[in-house]
C-alpha cells in the first residue's frame, strides 16, 4: 500500500465518527422539526435539540481534527 493509502486509513475512524454524529444530529433535528417554536418545546424535545446540537459539535471538531492530521502526516512525511 502507498504511504498516502496508510495516513487516510490511519485517520478513518474520526472521519466515520464525524460522519455518524452528522447523520445523528439530522436525524434529531428533522424527527422534532425546524418551525417549533421556544415555548412549545417539552423539556424532553429541549433535551433533544440540546443533544442534537451537542452532536453538531463534535462531528465539527471531530472534521477538524481529522483535516489537522491529515496535513500533519503529509508534512511530516513531505
């Protein structure tokens, strides 16, 4: 295998966990819908958008770090 094949496939797994946590946080936003408004949300759909956005974080973070690697383990090798 080539050295670029090995780094992406060193670094896939937080690419894969971004990947779950985005489709998660759609899923949440789409099953409690986008025309709720503040004071018609239950606490447990509260509970729900707050994780959702929790989701939307760290897929985030998770993209970043994966991009910060993968520049990383080109430079070093560069």
């Amino acid at each position: 295998m080539g050295t670029d094949v090995e780094i992406w496939m060193l670094f896939a797994p937080f690419w894969l966990l971004g990947m779950f946590a985005a489709v998660g946080a759609l899923w949440h936003f789409t099953h409690l819908g986008t025309r709720l408004q503040r004071h018609a949300v239950s606490a447990e759909s509260h509970h729900h958008f707050k994780r959702a956005k929790l989701a939307m974080v760290l897929c985030v973070a998770l993209l970043i770090l994966g991009l910060v690697a993968g520049i990383l383990g080109t430079l070093w090798r560069g």
